[in-house]
C-alpha cells in the first residue's frame, strides 16, 4: 500500500490525495481480478494503472480510467497486458472514501458469458452490411407506385426498417428512464429543484382550469426584484427552505411553463383524463420518437415519389429514412426523456408529417385538398412545441413553386379551395395558442422565454457578436474526441472569448453525421435540375438561419442540434436519390460504365457513413459527462458494455 491509504475491516480507505495505490506482483500479470467485500456498496471509483514491466525497475503510468464498483462484476476484471510483473491501482478523487476490496486474483479465469444486447448489435451490424453493400440487389428493386400493397416486398423491407428504428427508439428510452434510472436523475441543480413532471403538471393544471403550474412560491422569490438574476436568486434559494424551481418561467409571483403547451395538450392531458393518473415524460417522448421515426420513412417515400418519379430504389429509400433519423439528433432526445426533449421531438415529428402530407397532396395536375389541410396542421402546430420550427411553413413557397407560380393553384379563382386548404389551420392553431399567451402574459406574442428562471438572465444576456463563428463551429465541424478509453467518445473543448451558454457535445453535427457531407452538392452540382436545387438551397438557408438564432439566443447545447439538422437532413435525401435514380444515369448515359461506378461509390460512402454515425451515437449514449450520464443513472448498463471491450482496454 501507499502512504496515502490504509486498510480496514471495510476495505481500503484512502487518505491523502497522493501515494493512494495498492501494488502487487507477481511473475507475469494479463488480467487481475479485484474482488470486493461483502458489504458490497454502490458506489463507483476511478483509478488508473501503473505497470512495472518483466527487467526493468521503473513504474509506468497508463493514461485510460477504469471503473470499480463493488455491485457490478462487470468491473472487478482488468486488462493489463503482458510481460507486466508488477501493478498499482492508483485512486482518483478518492479523498476519505473507503474502497471496499478485500483481495486481488492475479490471472483469473475470465467467466464465459453470452451477452443478448451485444449479440444483437452484432446481429444488426451483420444484416446492414450484407443488405446495404454497394453491390446489394436492394438496390435494384425500384419503388412500386402503390407502396402500400402488401404484395409488394418493398413495403415488407420499410415496414421491417420502420419496426426496427422503433425498437431502437424503445431501447434507447428504456436506457435513460427504464429500471429506475428516473430516480437517479438529478433533482438539483445548483440550488435550485428539478421537476421531471413540468408537462404533467401543466397539463393538470389545464384540465383544472388554470394556466399557471401549482407550485409553492417563495415570498424571498416574489419579492426580488429581479428574480431573473440567477446569481442572487441563488443565494436566495441557498438560505430558505421552499424550493425555488429551474427552468419554470416566473411571472407576476406565478410559475409557468414556457415550454409549448400541444404536448400537454395532445398527450399529457388526454392520458390523465382516461387513467386518472400522470403520463412520464419518457413515454411522451417514446411515443413521439416512433411518430417522428414512422414519417421519417414516410417522408422518404413520397420525396422519391414526387421529385424522382418513383426512380429510387428501394435500398436508396431506406438509406434516406436513415438519414432523417441518425441525422435529426433525435437519438439524443430519446436519451434525455425529459420535459427538455418533449417540444424539439414533437416538433420533429410533426414537421416530418407536414412535409410529407404536402408532398401527398401533389397528385399530377390537381392537389389534393386534405393533405394540404392536413400538412398545414401539422406544421402550424409547431408554434406550440418548438416555436423555432414554424419558420418550416415558408418551405412551402420552393415546395410548392411550380402550383403557385405556373400553375395558379393558390392565390387564383380556381385556387380559392386549395388556399383555404393551407391558411385555414394556422388559423385554427394560431387564435387559442396565441390567447394562451395573452392569458398567462398579457400579450398575444409573448411565449415566455424571458422569465425563465435558468442560469442567467435571457431578458438582458445575449450570445457576444464574437462568439458566433465559434458556435457555428462547434454546431458543425468540431472533430469529435475519440480515444482509446471507453465509451471511446468523450466531451469535446468548447472554448470561447467571452461567455455564452455551452453545453457538453461530443463534436459537430458533421463529425457526427459524416453523411451530411452530401449536402455540399446542392451548390457543387449543376446538372440538377431547378427544382431541386431551388429546394435544397431554400432548406440550407432555413438552416443557416436556425442555427444563427439558437447560437445568438441560447449559445450551444447539444438537444439544439435538432433545430436545424433536420432540414440539412433533407438536402442529403433528395441529393442521394439524385445520385442514384435512373434519371441520373440517363444524365450520363454517354459513360454507361463511369455512372455505375460512381452511383456505387456514392452507395458506399452514404453506408459506411451511417454505419459510422450509428456507431458514433451509440457510444454517445455513454459519454461520462453528457447531462444525466449513464454512468450515473444506469450503472448497470454502462459496466456491462463496458465489459463488452475488456480485452482492448
């Protein structure tokens, strides 16, 4: 033992910061297996490995972290590697701590042990290869006109895509709140509480005929003059018992939720009116994960029907709905199942909707007037979720260029149904979302943004003109942070001149996303046609723009990455399926042979890139210092994938 540590009944109790390590030896060292007490206590502990090699006297110092924790197996084994006759386990941040391990097993018999999570991934990973290769037959299986007819095996192969993007969306819900992991979640931040149930409480207090959230207000908060000062509202909440809540929207002595109120509305409100009890969060967010990964697909099929004349193929199609899914940031919405994720994956779903009903409504000559009514809806219902998202209604105009400029089927005599079809339900939204506000804050046009009470004061503080090209840059090119330690991705550097909001990420929507890539064409390529060009750039634009507001309003987090990677997500659709229709080779039918090849290495670079996203994301969902780590919440889970990479550790 080192000076800094000394042993107990309990086990190991560390003492000083420094010379806190248990050293062994033996002849040769590969693994050692550290075995715990029997008061075997939840509690997990970093330590590094400092080796001593076969002929030499000197001490090494390895640079990776492992992890033990006495009620975990998974973490009582380590690699350390061979020709190694001697091994310290030194302790960090360990400081009066007792670390309960009663002897260490040099060269242990590692258990066999067959793991069905990881045989599945492997089994997925297997699959996507042998189907999504380059030279894949699904790649000559062009899209039937009547994808619905069930004697088709293309509606099979999206129907079997779509039920494994829900699984993956229930899997990955399940890790962030399954088997208790709601209750580790942090119920304080700084000094102020944490209410998971912000949505249920809102839509309690809707059906009970009030807007503002049945919370206890402190006279100390009420008081103050301004409460928005986050500093001295922390000092308040320091000294007095009554919670002061975070992230709530304070206004006129009242708590609110700023928050889009359709969630409430659609989910929480109905759910509690039929069981008399309070829908999670979680579940909302499940269930408007698989709504937003069902018209994913959706929203492939019909761009591939209306602007390529059905010349996709099948597999291309399937490699778009990917696209929209890996490339939405939707993934880390289902992994923080909070009131946080609720309004950005509502609004994502119901954009993907309206998109794909304005798409359905295209029917040759004519429109068809219930799908423009109803892609209306969905994509005015964006006001009350992420309001961000209500800039989509201006994509009508490229979308729908051709009906309203040549064809005069708005804005005409003939149009007059198919104009009432668009602007009748923004109007019907709009009215009671915009009285809402004027209820809770005197003003049609106030949602509330400014009272919330967060780490600083939104009404005075905005992102520095300077910080925004290094926000932009974050957003979208910081390389990711790959090491050798696992979960292999790790939080990425963030710095910036002066402050602005940021939060941890583990790299750039493109280092992410290598698929994004594609996007560049829309200004590269100029044998596309107007159409399409017309509506990609519209879309990168919409991005553009998002993303300067989320940088100028609310600096950089993570769960911002959905406000605007949706739209560049779309770009890559159509420039894939413009890559590798049948109307793409006919653009180069001079050079039969050049346009397989390089429809083939297009293929492979949009798979390989996906399956890197995949991977990327996966082990994203283990990063150490994303907010409610599952390291944290599902211990269980992390040492268990952890365990799945012993042998390179």
């Amino acid at each position: 033992m080192g000076d800094g540590i000394a042993h107990t009944n309990e086990g190991y109790l560390v003492t000083e910061s420094a010379q806190n390590f248990l050293e062994f030896k033996s002849k040769s060292i590969e693994y050692i297996r550290i075995n715990p007490t029997a008061g075997k206590t939840d509690s997990t502990f970093r330590f590094q490995l400092i080796a001593r090699h076969e002929g030499n006297a000197g001490w090494y110092t390895g640079q990776l972290t492992r992890y033990y924790n006495a009620a975990f197996p998974a973490t009582y084994y380590v690699h350390v590697g061979n020709k190694t006759n001697g091994v310290r386990l030194e302790f960090k941040q360990a400081e009066n701590k007792t670390i309960p391990i009663s002897s260490i097993t040099i060269n242990p018999v590692i258990p066999f042990k067959i793991s069905m999570p990881r045989i599945t991934i492997e089994f997925l990973l297997l699959v996507f290869f042998l189907i999504f290769r380059p030279k894949s037959g699904i790649y000559h299986l062009n899209l039937p006109k009547k994808i619905l007819d069930l004697r088709n095996n293309q509606f099979w192969i999206l129907t079997a895509l779509t039920i494994i993007q829900f699984t993956i969306a229930t899997a990955i819900v399940k890790l962030a709140a399954g088997n208790g992991a709601m209750s580790a979640w942090p119920n304080h931040t700084f000094n102020f509480a944490v209410d998971y149930d912000q949505y249920a409480r809102l839509g309690d207090a809707l059906i009970h005929g009030h807007t503002n959230l049945d919370l206890p207000v402190p006279d100390e908060l009420a008081q103050m003059p301004n409460p928005y000062d986050s500093d001295l509202r922390g000092q308040v909440a320091g000294r007095i018992d009554t919670p002061i809540y975070w992230d709530h929207a304070f206004y006129k002595g009242k708590y609110y939720c700023y928050f889009g109120v359709v969630p409430a509305i659609l989910l929480f409100i109905p759910y509690q009116l039929l069981t008399g009890k309070w829908l999670s969060s979680a579940y909302a967010v499940l269930a408007l994960g698989c709504m937003a990964s069902l018209f994913a697909t959706v929203l492939a099929v019909q761009a591939a029907k209306k602007f390529f004349n059905n010349r996709a193929s099948i597999g291309v199609v399937c490699l778009a709905s990917m696209i929209l899914t890996l490339g939405s940031s939707m993934y880390y919405q289902l992994f923080t199942p909070n009131f946080y994720a609720v309004p950005g994956i509502a609004s994502l779903a119901f954009t993907y909707a309206g998109l794909s009903f304005w798409l359905m409504a295209k029917k040759g000559k004519v429109l068809s007037k219930t799908y423009i009514a109803l892609g209306s809806l969905c994509i005015a219902l964006n006001l009350g979720c992420r309001p961000q998202f209500i800039l989509v209604a201006v994509l009508a105009l490229p979308l729908f260029w051709d009906e309203l400029v040549k064809k005069r089927l708005f804005f005409s005599r003939k149009g007059i149904g198919n104009t009432v079809a668009a602007f009748a339900p923004f109007i019907a939204v709009f009215a009671p979302l915009l009285a809402y506000n004027k209820a809770r804050f005197g003003s049609l046009f106030d949602f509330g943004a400014n009272y919330n009470l967060t780490g600083f004061d939104m009404n005075v503080m905005k992102c520095p003109p300077q910080n925004i090209i290094p926000l932009i840059y974050y957003y979208l090119f910081q390389p990711m942070n790959i090491t050798a330690e696992f979960p292999f991705a790790h939080q990425t550097q963030t710095s910036l001149s002066l402050w602005s909001p940021a939060e941890p990420s583990i790299g750039g929507i493109f280092a992410l996303c290598p698929f994004l890539l594609i996007c560049t064409g829309a200004l590269l390529q100029k044998h596309q046609r107007k159409l399409i060009r017309r509506i990609t750039l519209s879309f990168l634009a919409l991005a553009a723009f998002i993303l300067l507001v989320d940088c100028y309003m609310t600096g950089l987090a993570w769960r911002y990455y959905l406000d605007f990677s949706w739209a560049v997500c779309f770009v890559c659709t159509l420039l894939l399926y413009a890559n590798t229709s049948i109307e793409y080779e006919s653009a180069l039918d001079k050079f039969p042979s050049k346009t397989f090849a390089a429809r083939r290495h297009f293929i492979a670079f949009v798979s390989i890139s996906i399956l890197l996203s995949a991977i990327f994301q996966f082990f994203g969902l283990f990063t150490t210092t994303r907010l409610s780590p599952a390291i944290t919440i599902q211990p269980a889970a992390f040492f268990d994938v952890m365990s799945w990479f012993l042998a390179f550790n």
